[in-house]
C-alpha cells in the first residue's frame, strides 16, 4: 500500500488583488437581488422558460432558477450594481443547494445552477473591467443559511426534533461551493447566518471544496442579529459568533439583512472590537413597513454608513434586503473619502463561545 499523496491547493490568484483593494479603500458590495427581480413583475412562464415549461411543480419565486431560464435578467442586475460602484457582486444562488432546491424537486440541477450564476457574474465583471483595468472587481459566490435550521427544533412539542444534519448541510453545501468555484467566483461568501451551526457546516464544506477543486479562495462571513436582542436566531451574541467563525481564518466577518443601518451599529461596533478580519456591513434599506416593503432612500442609507465609516467601524460595506444600485451609488460617494478600517492586533488567548464569549485570563 502507498500512502496518499496529499496536496496543497493552490492560492486563487484574485486573492492578493482582494487583500490589495481591502488595504486602500473601502470596497463595496452590491445591493439586493430580489428587490430587483420584483421590479421585472415575471410570471410563472418566466420562471419555467422553454427548458422547465412542462415542470410538475410551481416555480414562481425560484429566483436562482432565472440564471438558467432568465440570464439576461441576473446578468444586467449584475452590471447595473457594478456600473454604480460596487467592487464585489455577489452571484444569484442564495438558495441554490439541495436542500432548498427541494421545495421545487429540483435537486439535481443545484449544481448546474451554481456554475451558470458565478459565470454570468464573472461575464458581468470582466466587462466592468475591461472598461476600467485600473479597479478590479471581485465575484462572491453566495452562500445562504438554507431554510431549515440544525441548532433549533422545528417542533415545538419535541425540542430534541431536527429536521435537518449537519452532515446534510455540509454535503449540500459542498456541491454548491464547488460549483460557484468552477463558474469562475474569487470569493466564498457564506451569508445571512441566522444560525451558527449551519454556517460551521458551510464552514467545513468549503474547505473541503477547496480541497477537491485544488484552489483556494477567501471566504467572507456575514451573520444576522434577527432583532433588537442583539444575538442570531440560534442565540450568540456578535462577539461569540464571531469566536466561533474565526477558524476558517475569514478575509472577512460582518453582518447584513435583517436590521437597517441605525439599528446594525452597535452590533457591529462590537464585532469591529474584537476581529482581527476585515469587518463588513450590509444592511437593509430600513425594517420594512406594513406592506413589507422598504421605504429608506438612498441617501438616508448612504449618510448612516458613512457614520460608520467616518468612525473606522468598517472595511466592506453595501446593501441587503430593499437596496437597489441608487442605494449602492449613494453608500459607494459617501464613504470614498474614508480610509477603511485598520485591522486590530489581537493578543493570543483561548477564546470559546457558547451564546456568549468566553476569555482565558
């Protein structure tokens, strides 16, 4: 018997250009996905296209499905965040694993979908660039927390119930990466974590996705303070989550969805405390209203960021849920004139986390 031959993957050369970029300005990621398809107004046949006409389900609502049957649609979404500053776009494959692609039987195109998303957002930052050679754009192959939770039952009368393993997610997860990887992304962002245990799963699944793909990418991380308790659905406070992230060695750790920018600040304030990672903030455009829609203008956005920026609280910043590219053109003026903020140097300790942070004298 011999023994395996184990290799190194290799650095993704877009890394160094992210570090760069990160070092001499605030980058800035695009805006919301959905709110932009909602403006098309697209029908059930949209969705379906000649190649799903004949579907046995419902797909209205399948957004990543537009990558296959709308293109053009996701393509321009893409070039219309690049054309009003943003330096990092992120692909259309929110829901793009098994898991959620279950709720339209379509599993086994999960894959296929991962690859085609990443590839039209490298197709839209290539063009950006090819006009602009002096700004490097960067594609971030999105990675949702899925609709089912690992840490939390579903059951109210079975608290020990899970509808879902870890070792689902992290197989699910492991396909999705590889494909966001072969469309051609520079970076892993594993977003919107409403739980801790779901994002380790991706966590895990990445790595292994580098593994078997040979490369390397950075990975962001973006997690969600569901409401004003100040902690994830799963229950950790900001600096726990971030204890219990910080083995993947992130290129960057934030937050984004669920608040607006003046309800975000302090949370993030304390994860800019305590990271030695580039800090990230994308929130939405306000909470929404009665209607559930979202009514703070660009501007009012823009001007609640920049606060954040004036006060070295951020390196990445851009717009989740209700953002459009007004509201990225806005938030990519107001913090131009700011330096991003300088990295902490953090003193080794043993650091754990349950729901709250735990420091070794």
């Amino acid at each position: 018997m011999t023994a395996k031959t184990m290799t190194t993957p290799k650095i993704h050369p877009a890394a160094a250009r992210l570090h760069a970029a990160a070092a001499a300005r605030i980058l800035v990621i695009d805006g919301a996905m959905g709110t932009m398809i909602q403006r098309h107004k697209l029908s059930e046949e949209d969705y379906r296209g000649d190649r799903f006409k004949d579907w046995h389900r419902d797909v209205k609502g399948n957004n990543d499905l537009l990558v296959l049957t709308r293109p053009d649609i996701i393509r321009d979404i893409h070039a219309q965040y690049l054309a009003a500053g943003a330096d990092i776009v992120e692909t259309n494959t929110f829901n793009a694993q098994t898991i959620s692609m279950a709720d339209y039987g379509m599993e086994e195109i999960a894959r296929e979908i991962n690859v085609a998303a990443a590839r039209l957002a490298r197709e839209a930052c290539d063009a950006a660039m090819a006009k602009d050679p002096s700004r490097p754009r960067f594609v971030a192959g999105a990675v949702g927390p899925t609709n089912r939770t690992a840490s939390i039952s579903p059951d109210v009368n079975n608290p020990s119930y899970r509808n879902v393993t870890f070792e689902d997610l992290r197989i699910a997860y492991k396909e999705q990466v590889e494909g966001l990887i072969e469309g051609g992304s520079d970076v892993i962002l594993i977003e919107t974590i409403f739980d801790t245990l779901n994002a380790k799963a991706a966590g895990v699944a990445t790595l292994e996705a580098f593994e078997s793909m040979g490369v390397t990418l950075p990975i962001m991380i973006s997690g969600t303070i569901t409401d004003r308790s100040g902690r994830t659905l799963s229950g950790q406070t900001p600096t726990a989550f971030w204890y219990s992230m910080r083995h993947l060695r992130p290129f960057s750790i934030g937050l984004n969805c669920a608040l607006g920018a003046d309800l975000m600040r302090p949370h993030l304030a304390e994860i800019a405390t305590v990271a030695d990672a580039c800090v990230s903030a994308y929130p939405n455009a306000g909470l929404p209203n009665a209607m559930g829609e979202y009514d703070e203008t660009p501007h009012e956005m823009a001007c609640q960021i920049e606060a954040w920026a004036k006060d070295g609280l951020v390196n990445i910043v851009g717009g989740c849920c209700g953002s459009t590219p007004d509201h990225i053109r806005h938030v990519a003026e107001h913090v131009a004139k700011f330096k991003p903020r300088t990295l902490p140097v953090i003193a080794p300790r043993m650091r754990l986390s349950g729901l709250e942070p735990f420091v070794a004298a």
